[in-house]
C-alpha cells in the first residue's frame, strides 16, 4: 500500500480511499491494513459485504452486523480513519438500505457509516430510494455513480450496466437531494458496462485502448455537467 499510494501521489493525484475485504475486526488483516491506510493518511475504506444467514432470524443477523461495525468502528477510531459499507443489491445486508440505518443508528458516524450507491439503492426502490437516503443521510462520507437499464436476456430481466446518464437512475433528483445535506465526501465513477474487458480488470482488451479512455471521458464529463447544472438550479 505504501508504494502504490507513494507512486499515485507523485503523478499529482492523492487517494482518497480504498476498497477492502474487512468485516470482521478479529481478523488478522484487518488491524495492520487500517493502522497503514490512517498512517498514510487515507480517510475513508470500504468494507466487504455481510450476507445474511438463512439459519437464524433477521433481527438476530442485525444483532451480529451491528457488533460487527461497533467493533470495526474501534479499530477507525485508534487508526484515524473511517468505514463505510456500501449498499449493493442483492440478497446482501444492507441492500435494503433500511437495515443498513437500523444497524447503523446508535454507532458513531464519526468512524462508521455508507458508502451510498444511487445505482444500487434504484435497483432495490425505484421510487423510494429517497426515503432510504434520508435516514442514511448523516452517515453517508463516500458515494458511488454508476448507471444501469433492465434488460431481458434468456426469458429473464435482470440489470444491465450502462453509461452514466443513459440508463435508470434519476440523476437530476439524486444531485438535487445531495445538494441538501452537508455531503463533503470522496466521489467515486464506477465503469461497470461492456468496456472490451476493461470493466473486469482484464489485462488484455477485446476493443482499442482509445475507445475505453474516451467512454471514461465521457461519463466525467456527464457526471461534471449534472453536478453543475444542480449548483446553478
């Protein structure tokens, strides 16, 4: 980590934060990761995500997440950094956004919180999204842009990445909507659609590098233009 983030902060830019595995702060890895990342500097991590186990009831798998986060939120609060758990659809904690608030409400936003992903949270509530944000609000510190469609593919509809501002998600609301709290945090662009590889981390491209770079382009320059046209509403 500190030869990555040495190397990124030479070329001008600076890191933010990081995506990790941590759930747990038992585990071995996690103390000397987030003791590096607040040496470094970094202020906020992602965790990995908690699935939900069928055997017992919800409330008791709430229970369980909760100890979780107090504990990881500890472990921040000695490393000077803060984590953040992303909603992700699914059959995942917090996809649902409200379990996420009801785990979350009585631990310290200061060191513990989400990391909110508009496309996720569309996904999961088309229309009641906003309800969700809301009571997430004071513990959102990154967010996530990234879009999506429904798509029916082999008799079945599923999500499909798209780019920015093509697809689904309400965009003109969301900027609307944040732009009503004293959200401060990291922004992350996600390119999640068909990008010759590019998107899964593929070392060797099935389309020109140039293609790639100009769709990245595109969607920061979508995503500059919708964030602005929100400041001078």
């Amino acid at each position: 980590m500190p030869k990555s983030v040495s190397a990124i902060r030479k070329q001008g830019l600076e890191v933010y934060m990081i995506t990790t595995a941590i759930t747990n702060a038992s585990d071995a890895n996690t103390a000397p990761i987030l003791k590096t990342a607040g040496q470094l500097g970094i202020k906020n991590y992602r965790l990995g995500w908690f699935s939900y186990n069928k055997k017992i009831s919800i409330p008791e798998n709430l229970a369980n997440f909760k100890k979780q986060l107090y504990d990881l939120s500890q472990l921040n609060k000695q490393y000077n950094i803060h984590g953040d758990y992303q909603n992700h659809a699914g059959n995942y904690f917090g996809a649902a956004v409200l379990d996420l608030w009801t785990v979350l409400k009585d631990l310290d936003p200061k060191y513990i919180g989400a990391q909110y992903d508009i496309r996720h949270a569309t996904v999961e509530g088309a229309h009641s999204w906003p309800v969700g944000f809301n009571l997430l609000r004071n513990y959102v510190q990154t967010i996530n842009f990234k879009d999506f469609q429904w798509s029916k593919k082999d008799n079945k509809w599923q999500e499909e990445n798209v780019p920015l501002a093509t697809g689904m998600v309400d965009f003109k609301t969301y900027f609307k909507t944040l732009s009503e709290t004293d959200f401060r945090g990291a922004v992350s662009l996600h390119y999640e659609y068909e990008l010759g590889g590019a998107e899964n981390g593929a070392k060797t491209l099935t389309m020109p590098k140039e293609k790639v770079l100009s769709a990245m382009k595109r969607d920061l320059v979508t995503f500059k233009e919708l964030s602005s046209s929100t400041n001078k509403a």
